[in-house]
C-alpha cells in the first residue's frame, strides 16, 4: 500500500503538486517519475500541507526540481509544511534555499498564479489572489473628536509598532502623553514604520523605523483607523493617462468591479499601495486638534471659517514623480452601508473640504512619499517591496492625501471590508 499520494491542479500559469502521506525514501521513489516531468513546467507549488514525514529523499527531489525550473526562468515554491518537515528544512539548511510560504495562497500570490486582467477608463487592473480570511476596518477613538478639537489626555492610546501594520490617524511620538499632546498631527503605519507631521509650526514630518517592540517607545495616538486582516487581492495597476489615474478614480473602479466579481464586497475596502505618484495633492493639520486649541467661535476645524486657519491645504501639486506608499479607507457610496455598525463607520470617515466632493465614494488616505526608488526584481510582493522603500528609500513627506493625487503605477492591497469595529489593541 502506497504511503504517499500525489495529484497535479492547474492555476493559472503555475502548477500545483498536492502531495499527502510520508515523502520517505519510498514514497519519493514512488512520485520521482512525476517530477521528472515538471521540469518543463514555468513554475511549481509544492503544497506539503498533507505531508507529515519528509527525508532527504524528498528534499532531493525538489533540489533536482529547483535546478530544472531556474535554468529556464522558472520558479519552485513550497506551501503550508507542517511543523515538522519545516524544521528538517531549517536543520539540513535548505530553508534558505527554497521559497517557502504558511499557505497555499500566500504561494500562489507569491507566482502571480491566480490572475484576471481588466482594462478600464481608469486604466489596466491584474488581480491576483490573495486571502480568504475575512478583513475588517478597526477605529480607536473617533474623528468627530479630532474635526470637534476636543482631543484630552485622556483620549490618548499608546500602541506597540507591531499592533498596527497598516493604518492611519492623528498621532505623535514622545516619552510622555503630556509632550506629544500638544504637537499631534497626521499620522500613518506602514512597512514598519510610524510617520507623523508634528503640528509645531515647522512642516517637517518625522519618523522611526523601529527593529524592536518597546514599552517604552510607543504610538501614541488619539485617533486611529487600521485594517484589519490579510489582503484579499493585490492588484497591479498601470495608468491609462500619462500624468496618472486620481486616487478617486481608482477607488471608483475597484468599487465597480467588486460589485461585478466579489461575492463577499459589503461596499467598502481597505487599501494599502506602493505607488508611482504623479501629482501628490494633500493637506496638514497645522495645530493639534486638542482641547486647549478648540476654536472659540465652537465650529468644527473644517468649518469654512476656520478651515484656512487649521489647515495647510495644496492648490497645487506638493510632489510630483515621487514613490508614494498610501494607506487607505473607502466606501461605495452606491451600496448598502447599512449592513455595518453605524457608529463605527460614522467615526472612521469626514470630508476635509480641501478634497473634490465625488458622487460614488467616501475615502480617507494618508501617504509618506520617497525620492524615485527602482522596483525589486519579479516576482513582486506588496509587502516585500513597501520594506524595500521603508528600508532604503530616501524620505520625502507625509500626508493626509486627497482624491486628486494621480498614481501612474502601483500594486495594491485590498482587504473587502466585512465590518467596521472598535480597536481593542491598545
């Protein structure tokens, strides 16, 4: 009786290789005639989530397999080992060698595997998939206290850089609640890293890229809007226009097509880009929006009579041909919002008046912009090329973005919203 089974699935220009059972020396004696055959293959999953045993039989095979598929462009992925056979990876050495992946679906996004291209007025999308875990928008706090100037100490939430991946809010930095108070400002989470624009008259952002959590050296915010969960797509995208696509446009047409191909599309998404920006358009808080800093007249910051007062606000592009990496929330004006918790949502959005009104969505983005910076070599990663920019980019600005700002190329994480609900991380 046979100790190891092996079936072959099609996805898209990859292959997929189900192996289940003991890969021994028996069993790679069994499957060593299959995987002769895949060397012609343009690129192999190897999904181990069914194999509880494995040897250097095994392992043999997919470095034989490994060599086949590189010497003509080809890539070799390994998906979901157990727990085990990861570590006879780790202590032969060869986990550095293979590509190796928690899911199947983190494997087949890595290849492209799972593509759809569509071309719209807004431009070229390849969809690629991504995860099948639900996502969802967290809110601490909420802007109506932010737009109202009523931020208070008490308010105030400090976060472990390791809590949010990806978000965006008023925030600061500092060793106490009692220094970063006064000087709060925009703020955004990504790659790593906390960029914020400190309301002390200077318009100078500043940031940390931190290597370790601390308890010490912590976010600390008073309003923050994070995504929740892993990406569901990722998208390429590529302008039709010289001078790029404006963010709002975009939204528009992922809203568009998430109503004709997403099953789980509730009318709103979370987004997170790195993109080839155009022309960058935005604004700044100018003073922390606290208690002390209310307006006397008691209209919102946002109000037209002291809006100019409140805010830096571009007529004119800020940046042009820059990296920008965005974080961003919207919702889909021609859907049904009420199947999300009214509050919650009513506390993550505002139209900041500096912004063109648009008909069909609702969004909220900040961005942090880099000097011109090469992407990484194919097979592109949304998460590996943000770290590269993070890492190595040289920094520019940061802030609050509006609808107009143009993206001439970019890849793009979707998280299909299925709730909006308190942040219960700080």
């Amino acid at each position: 009786m046979s100790s190891l089974s092996l079936s072959l699935e099609k996805l898209g220009a990859a292959t997929i290789v189900h192996l289940a059972g003991r890969l021994d020396a028996h069993g790679s004696q069994e499957v060593e005639p299959t995987f002769r055959t895949l060397g012609g293959k343009s690129s192999v999953i190897i999904d181990l989530g069914e194999v509880s045993y494995l040897s250097s039989g095994g392992i043999r095979l997919f470095v034989s397999l490994q060599k086949q598929l590189q010497a003509q462009g080809g890539k070799l992925v390994l998906a979901a080992p157990q727990p085990y056979c990861r570590e006879v990876l780790r202590v032969s050495g060869l986990d550095q060698f293979f590509a190796i992946f928690a899911t199947l679906d983190e494997a087949a996004s890595e290849l492209g595997a799972l593509m759809e291209r569509i071309e719209k007025p807004a431009g070229k999308f390849i969809f690629h998939h991504g995860s099948s875990e639900p996502g969802a928008i967290e809110v601490l706090g909420s802007i109506q206290n932010v737009l109202e100037a009523n931020i208070t100490a008490e308010n105030i939430k400090a976060k472990k850089f390791s809590a949010k991946e990806y978000s965006l809010g008023l925030g600061g930095l500092g060793p106490s609640v009692e220094e970063v108070l006064p000087l709060m400002g925009e703020m955004i989470t990504i790659g790593g890293t906390m960029v914020w624009l400190p309301t002390d008259g200077y318009d100078t952002p500043d940031f940390l890229v931190p290597r370790h959590d601390s308890d010490d050296v912590m976010i600390q915010t008073g309003f923050n809007v994070s995504l929740s969960g892993k990406f569901n797509e990722y998208v390429e995208f590529e302008s039709s226009q010289a001078n790029g696509t404006p963010l709002g446009d975009i939204y528009a047409t992922l809203f568009e097509l998430a109503r004709e191909r997403r099953p789980d599309y509730r009318g709103a998404i979370g987004i997170t880009m790195r993109a080839e920006v155009g022309e960058a358009f935005g604004c700044g808080v100018v003073r922390a929006p606290i208690a002390a800093n209310a307006p006397e007249n008691g209209k919102l910051i946002t109000d037209p009579v002291n809006y100019e007062s409140w805010f830096e606000v571009d007529t004119t592009p800020r940046h042009r041909d820059v990296t920008g990496l965005i974080c961003g929330i919207g919702v889909d004006l021609e859907a049904d919002l009420s199947v999300f918790d009214q509050q919650y949502l009513k506390d993550a959005f505002y139209i900041n008046p500096g912004n063109h009104p648009g008909t069909r969505a609702k969004t909220h983005n900040h961005g942090v912009f880099f000097k011109p910076f090469p992407l990484g070599e194919k097979p592109w990663t949304l998460e590996r090329e943000i770290h590269r920019v993070v890492e190595d980019g040289t920094f520019v600005d940061m802030r609050h973005l509006f609808d107009t700002t143009t993206i001439i190329w970019a890849l793009i994480g979707i998280v299909y919203v299925q709730d909006f609900r308190p942040d219960q991380s700080a």
